[in-house]
C-alpha cells in the first residue's frame, strides 16, 4: 500500500486542523492519515496517507463528488494540490 502526501495553502491552519476526523471519514480508501503543517508557520499544510486505491485517490482529487468539494471548501483548501505517491 503506497503512502501519498497532499499538499496545499489553507487560509487559517487551526480551522482546517479541526477537520481531520472529517478528511478521515472522507477518504475510505485510506488508512493511516496524518495531517502536517509547516514549521515555517506559515499556511502550508500536508496530508500523509497510506493509499488502498490510488487510482480511486487520483480519480476523487481530480472530480471530487458534491460532498468531498463541499468538505474541502469547508476545511479551507486552497488549490492547487500537489499530490505525491510512494515508489
């Protein structure tokens, strides 16, 4: 099972760490999820996650489904995603 790293820029780092039972809960085919933020302090975050299904991943980042594009809003995403896989 591969690990995957999301990154991208949330507007207030605390709100978007208030929502990770919701990331969690969101992606099904993932274990382990971990969030991260930036030592630097600043609005750069980082999700870690072990992958049962990358192309499931890649397929829900790409068009997420009404109810993962309204979590991602809620949480404070801010695009782009940059998106990395284990090799």
């Amino acid at each position: 099972m591969p690990k995957v790293v999301i990154t991208h820029a949330v507007p207030d780092v605390e709100h978007w760490l208030k929502f990770k039972a919701e990331r969690v809960a969101l992606l099904p085919f993932a274990t382990g999820v971990t969030d991260h933020v930036a030592l630097d302090g600043s609005k750069s975050v980082a999700v870690t996650l072990d992958v049962q299904d990358v192309a499931a991943l890649q397929a829900a980042l790409t068009s997420p489904s009404p109810e993962l594009a309204a979590a991602m809003e809620r949480h404070g995403v801010l695009p782009p995603l940059a998106v990395y896989v284990e090799k």
